[in-house]
C-alpha cells in the first residue's frame, strides 16, 4: 500500500521526497531529542524536541512545515525553534508523512498533525499546547482542528482554501487532483478545507496570517479561514515577503513579534482558565 501511495504522490510531492539533511551543528544536535511515533495516515513519523531556554516552559509549540525539501528543518534554518526556545517555550518539529525522514503514508496529512500533537502532549504534559502551521502545514491543520485534537491555540499561515485552489497552478499536479478526486469523492469532501474549518472546535482562538500578494495563495484566501471558522480568530496581513518566506523578508522582525505575542497571550488565557476551573 505504501508503494501506492508513493506512486500516486509523485505529481505533487515527487521533488520533495529526497533523503533529508539536517541543518545543525554537532554541538546544536545535542539540545534536541529525536522521536519516531505512529500517524493513522499510516506512516511512522520522525520528529525532534527541545526544552524552553528558559527555567520555566510557558507552553509547548507543535511546528507544521512547509512544502519543500527542508521539512522540519525550515524552522531550524529561519529561526522559529530559537526564537521560542528563547521565549519560554518548548518546540515540537515532525516531518509530514512522506517529507523528511518520515515515512509515505496516505493522503491524510490531518493524521499527523494530530498525532504530532498528541505526542507533544505526552511529552511536555504540564504545559498548553499550541500550533503554528505554514501552507502544507498550516492547510491540512484546517481539517485537523475539525477531528479530535489536543490544541489549544493555533496559528495559520499563508493556506489555500482548497487542495484545486492550491494546485490549479501547477497543470500536471492538477489532471492528478482531478482525476483522484473522480475517483475518491468521499475523501475530497473530507478534505475540503474551506467547508471543515466550520467545524474547528476546542480551540481558545487561531490567528491567520497572511500575505498581501502571495504568488501561490489566493489574495482572499484569509478572509474566508477568519469568516468560516465558529470559534475566536484573527486575520493578520503582512504585506513585501513571498510564499513562505517572511522569515527573510523586512517583515521578519514584526512577524515573530507577533507569533510570540500570540503565543504569550493565549498561554495567559489558558493559565487563567485553568486557575479558575481549580476554584
């Protein structure tokens, strides 16, 4: 089965899945803890974990990769996992079924996410959980925060609406999508992103972050997520950056104000809530 679905994904995913180089130093690989743990899309995932630098953890941060060759090494490489180890919290990469060192699992990316959180969850179980998702990691977290999650918070960044939305650009990709979604309607309605984000649930807010002209996403894009979704959400717009790219952008410094700004006030809120839940 796993042999079929590396088959099917090559329209998509093909120039991704190469072997996965790791970014840090031997003296940088020591803060991390490497982790392998089993999805429902079928696949054992990799992952790695590392300690708030602080004494105290405010939380735990799950971290959704872009698509790209990097998998779970574009944190390390742009600065998120230093700049919330710096900031109190503990972080939680993985590498999506089929990207990284994980292995090809089914179509179902929203298993990972939450198994990812999960795992997180059992490792740092003290602490609120929160997400932060860019595109492939910030889309199929849409559906996931429609199943049975253990986040508490989330950010979204730069996702399409919809898988044809996304892929309608790239022609080979697209006669791929089509022709799976004739052939598995069912799982096409699942995964429609647009329409499972209205069932989003167990979340004290998400925050959607995104570009004012991104060459892959629609300009609208946002503003539908924020519209959709029945629990609390903010739409944030950034404006100079590329696809995510804001790291390397003049927005860079802005942007992670705003991510630990985020976070700091919903782990707030969530201390709150448990104080008052113990009285």
């Amino acid at each position: 089965m796993k042999t079929y679905y590396k088959i099917a994904k090559k329209p998509f995913f093909g120039r991704f899945m190469i072997p996965w180089k790791n970014p840090l130093s031997p003296e940088q690989i020591k803060e991390w803890n490497p982790i392998s743990f089993k999805s429902k899309s079928g696949a054992l995932l990799k992952g790695m974990h590392a300690s708030s630098k602080k004494d105290h953890s405010k939380a735990t941060i799950v971290l959704g990769h872009p698509m790209g060759k990097e998998a779970k090494a574009y944190f390390l490489k742009n600065g998120y996992t230093d700049i919330l180890r710096n900031q109190g919290y503990n972080v939680f990469i993985f590498d999506i079924n089929g990207f990284g060192e994980s292995e090809v699992g089914n179509f179902n990316y929203y298993e990972d996410i939450i198994a990812a959180g999960s795992t997180a969850n059992s490792i740092f179980p003290n602490t609120a959980l929160g997400y932060l998702g860019i595109s492939l990691g910030g889309q199929w977290a849409t559906i996931a925060f429609a199943e049975k999650h253990q986040y508490d918070f989330a950010i979204i960044e730069s996702a399409a609406n919809t898988l044809d939305d996304f892929w309608v650009q790239y022609p080979f990709a697209n006669f791929a999508l089509k022709t799976l979604n004739t052939l598995a309607p069912k799982l096409r309605k699942r995964v429609r992103m647009i329409d499972r984000i209205k069932e989003a649930h167990s979340l004290q807010k998400v925050l959607f972050i995104y570009l004012e002209k991104d060459e892959l996403i629609k300009d609208d894009a946002g503003y539908h997520f924020n519209k959709a979704i029945p629990i609390a959400s903010e739409l944030h717009i950034i404006s100079n950056a590329a696809h995510a790219q804001i790291p390397k952008s003049k927005s860079r410094h802005d942007y992670f104000n705003k991510i630990v700004s985020f976070f700091d006030h919903q782990t707030e809120l969530h201390l709150k809530q448990k104080t008052i839940l113990k009285s």
